[in-house]
C-alpha cells in the first residue's frame, strides 16, 4: 500500500531580472532546489510587504538595490521531496519584474536560514531543469512569451543533486 502525500506548502516572493540575455540567478544551497540555479526572492517576514520582501531578499541573496517594476503573476508548483517528514512541496511564488538601482554582486551573508550561495548572471539559453529550478524556467518562459499560464506545474520526479 502506497504512503499518502504530505505536502508542505512554501509561499515566497521573487525578482525576475534580467541584463541583456542574462537572467540573475542564485546557487540554491538547500532545499529541493539545492545545486541549482534558483530565483533571488524567498518568504516575508512578519510586517513586511511583497514588495517590500523581494526588495529584501534580493539585496541580501545578491548584494543589489532594486527597483520593482511589475508585478507579474502567481504561479505554484508541486514536487516530490523528502523533508521533515513531508513526501512533497507546494510551492507558490508570486513573480516580480525587477531592475537593479544600485549595489553589486556579493557573496551572501550567513545567517540562520540563508539558501543563497551566491549569484550571478546566467544566459537564458545556459538554462534548464537539469541545472535550474522550476521557478527559473517559468520565468525563462515568461521572459520570452510574456505569458505565465495559470495552471499548476507538476513534476512526478524530482531529484536533488
């Protein structure tokens, strides 16, 4: 008899960004992103606005100032993944345009639950869910059709490097 799913359901806020055909990226150091290329951007904290969190997240993962620009959407994605006793995630991120003002690129600082190893600009044609993750290629997506669709994203494999 198969186990019943588990779902955490994650919520975070993040910057589309791009510099010609480069799209700003972080290395993911944990969770069921780990060893990819993710999105800057991650979860409020008490208070604080979508806005004001994807400000945030996006200076601490990458060192920028950034302007918000658009909002463009919400999308949610399903995957398995072994954590705390959960056998999936729900992840729901709402999707920011976003342009740098100020800043450069550095290595982040270490705080208790800091994800980000680092960023960089990556080309979008580098790009793909071998090394990306699913957030990163439905901005890719976005980038290039302007269309977000509204349908869930589901992935029955998903493997953590």
């Amino acid at each position: 008899m198969m186990a019943k799913e588990n779902y955490h359901r994650a919520f975070g806020v993040y910057g589309i960004c791009c510099n010609d055909d480069q799209l700003l990226v972080i290395h993911k150091g944990r969770g069921p992103y780990k060893n990819r290329f993710d999105l800057p951007g991650g979860s409020l904290e008490n208070g604080e606005s979508l806005v004001e969190c994807v400000q945030r997240e996006v200076l601490e993962e990458t060192g920028f100032a950034i302007k918000v620009l658009e909002s463009v959407g919400v999308a949610d994605f399903l995957l398995p993944w072994d954590w705390k006793g959960f056998t999936h995630v729900h992840h729901i991120a709402v999707f920011y345009t976003v342009s740098v003002v100020g800043g450069s690129l550095v290595q982040p600082d270490p705080f208790p639950g800091q994800d980000s190893l680092g960023a960089l600009w990556v080309s979008k044609s580098d790009l793909s869910l071998e090394n990306a993750s699913p957030l990163v290629m439905k901005a890719v997506h976005w980038l290039n059709t302007k269309e977000l669709g509204i349908g869930v994203e589901r992935y029955e494999k998903w493997k953590v490097p």
